[in-house]
C-alpha cells in the first residue's frame, strides 16, 4: 500500500465520536445535531423533477467534460454572479461531483512532486480537511496559516518566508471560509495574484460557500471576479472550485463544477478522464435547472438568515458571537477549552457542535481552532432556536 496513506489523520468527524463515546446524551432532551455542515433545507422540487424526467441519461456513458447545455448554464451563471464580460464553456469549465472530489484530485494533477526542493501547498489553518490529504497524497507537504481572530481571521502572507513561496505549487484558499465565515478582500486577492505570479504557483480558490451569504445586495467576492475587476487578462494560474450542494440543498446529488485559468483545465481534464469522475448524465440535467434558477438560492438564503438573526438574539450576551461575513457556520470562541465545552454541551444538553481544535493543526506554536467551536445552522428553524437556547443554558 501507499505509505502516505499512514500519514492521513482521522476525520474531524471520527474524532468527535471518540471524544463522546461513553457520554450519556441527557435522555430528557431530543438530540439536535448542529456539527456538519450538511444543508437540511428541503431540496427544491424543480430539481427533483428534473432528475426523474432525465432518467433516460442512464443509459448513456457520460463524458468527462460534461454536456455543452450544462457548462453554458454554468458559464451563464458565472458571467450573472461574477459580472465577468466572458468565461468560454469549453475551455474555462469543468463539470465535477462535487467540490470535495475535484478539491482533492487537482491537487494529484497540478503538483510536481519531482523537483529539487519537496513542494510545499499552503492553506490555512483551520483548514478544510480535504486540502492536507490532497496535499500530502500528492506528494506535497502542507504549510498551514494560522488564521487568527486578532487578525480577523484573514491571512497573514507575510508569514511565509521567500524560501516557502518559491518551494509552493498550490494555494488553497476557502472563501467564504469555512469554519470562520470570512470572505477574501479585494486588497488580500491583489496580494495572492502578485505572489502567484511571482513565484509561479497555482490557486485552488475553494468557493462553495459563495451563495450562503445575508445581505442580498452584497454578495460574496470571487476570485474570478476580484481577477476581472483588477484588469486581469484571463485567469492565469486560478481555478475556483463551486458547488450546488449548499446553493440548492443537493449534497447527495454530487454536483460541482471547477472554472478558471483553460492551460489548466485542459490538463485536469486529461487527468481525469483517466481517473473516470464524469458526471452522471442525470445530475447534470439536474444541474443545469439548478444553474439557471435564483429563487430558490434566495429562499434559501432567506431560512439562514432568519435562524442567524434569531441565533444572535439569544447568544449575543452570552457568547462572544459574531455574524459571519458568510456560511452557515459560527465560528465562537468558547468560555471553557473546546473539547470540554463539545462533552457539556452533549452530556447535558444533547447537542452535537464540532470541536475547533478538530479542524486545525498546531502550527507555529499554537492550535489556532483550540477554545472555538463551529456550529453548523443547519437543522430546522425551530431546531436551532432551541439549540441556541440551551448553547445559552450551557454559557451561564
Ligand atoms: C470548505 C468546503 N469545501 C468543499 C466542500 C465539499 O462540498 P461538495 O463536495 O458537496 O461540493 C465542503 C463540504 O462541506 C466544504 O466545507
């Protein structure tokens, strides 16, 4: 077997089962499960149907690049979202199952493990755990940025010495970031475009958050976007991963889709046409719906903002609680360490949140997630109403 393969960590998710296996959840309260981020809103009934009329695709093999009708309806969406003047469906985008497959396999297409010096891919930390698995199954060693909350949790580029930055391949950034909820700048893309194209590096801009945001006239900054806006030409060395799961509560469906910088897709798409990850036919008819529909997204936005809005409500005086830029996610600092806050929180008020600790790794001294929870808002309503309120019990 691949050794690498013992350097993988367990899944944040394995870890929590461990830290409470053998706790009693309080049998007087029904157990509300706020630790993954997976969306619960209902999924619409348009793309339902879609997938039930288009069952005849099941016959056919599907290609890797995905049917010209799903890539314009993605590019269309690109070019309505992004205000972009052009993004060419055959070139600059790639059908994927999801961002987390095509997170991980770009990193086994773009890294040259052969090099002088051992390459290096940056993220930030806490991180998406799929970054570091792609990172080291590639070949590659993770260098991870503290994202700190004196800093607002953004980036600091200035930590990496010259010495890194000539030996990194790949950047992943996450935003809206997943746990902190902070959306990228403008300011902090010109830095990361002017560092990749000094030091040659590819960026893996992980934005599958971007539609879960609260204020309807401000959405989230893209890379494609911030990229044509600074007068750009093209998107040299950039591909943005983005997703229908938390848009339109698919995430069984598998359905993503990678844009950017056509060198690089042109070679991803030779990868994976080895690997053999093409969509299935129905779910892209599903998709491509999915794609051209609006209401639905603001619909669904508008259920996360009423549970953010009621969330605050109770837990602003209690918690050092702050709204997100974006996600579903609060991302809070806890009054006890993280990991005994999670066991109370559990034992005494049957509630699942996700340890900080869990999502990050000790760099530079310090574990940045330790004493932060996440909490997902993705339960009902009234679910997480009542989380909040014995999150508030457990505070006092
Ligand atoms: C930051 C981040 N990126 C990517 C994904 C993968 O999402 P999907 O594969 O459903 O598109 C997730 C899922 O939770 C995530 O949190």
């Amino acid at each position: 077997m691949n050794p690498t393969l013992n350097n993988l960590q367990p899944y944040p998710f394995q870890k929590l089962s461990k830290l409470l296996d053998g706790i009693t959840p309080n049998p007087s309260l029904t157990p509300i499960h706020l630790h993954i981020g997976e969306p619960k809103h209902p999924t619409p009934d348009f793309i339902c149907q879609e997938l039930i009329n288009n069952l005849d695709g099941l016959a056919h093999y599907p290609t890797t690049m995905g049917a010209k009708w799903l890539r314009t309806s993605i590019a269309t969406w690109l070019m309505q979202r992004y205000r972009l003047t052009a993004i060419d469906p055959d070139t600059e985008v790639i059908p994927v199952n999801g961002s987390r497959e095509a997170l991980f396999s770009f990193a086994q297409a773009v890294i040259d493990a052969h090099t002088a010096q051992p390459p290096v891919v940056v993220c930030s930390n806490p991180f998406y755990q799929i970054y570091e698995g792609a990172a080291l199954l590639a070949g590659a060693t993770p260098y991870f940025l503290n994202t700190l909350a004196k800093n607002n949790f953004a980036l600091d580029y200035a930590q990496l010495t010259a010495d890194i930055w000539s030996r990194t391949q790949l950047v992943y950034v996450c935003s809206p970031n997943n746990p902190t909820g902070r959306v990228m700048t403008m300011d902090e893309w010109q830095q990361l475009f002017a560092l990749s194209d000094r030091y040659g590096f590819v960026i893996a801009s992980d934005e599958c958050y971007s539609e879960i945001y609260f204020d309807e006239d401000h959405p989230p900054l893209g890379a494609l976007e911030a990229a044509h806006q600074l007068g750009r030409n093209g998107f040299p060395r950039l591909v943005v991963f983005s997703s229908l799961s938390k848009r339109s509560n698919v995430p069984g469906m598998r359905s993503g889709f990678v844009a950017g910088d056509a060198a690089i897709l042109k070679k991803f798409l030779l990868y994976r046409t080895y690997h053999g990850s093409a969509m299935n036919p129905v779910v892209q008819a599903a998709s491509k719906v999915a794609w051209a529909d609006e209401q639905h997204v603001i619909e669904n936005r508008r259920m996360y903002r009423e549970k953010f809005n009621k969330a605050m409500i109770i837990l602003a005086e209690h918690l050092p609680i702050t709204m997100p830029d974006a996600t579903f996610y609060f991302w809070v600092k806890t009054p006890i360490s993280d990991v005994e806050f999670t066991q109370k929180l559990y034992r005494d008020y049957n509630v699942n949140v996700l340890p900080g600790s869990y999502l990050a790794r000790e760099a530079h001294g310090v574990n940045p997630g330790e004493n932060f929870v996440r909490i997902a808002l993705v339960a009902p309503l009234a679910e997480c109403v009542e989380a909040m309120e014995r999150i508030k019990d457990c505070c006092i």
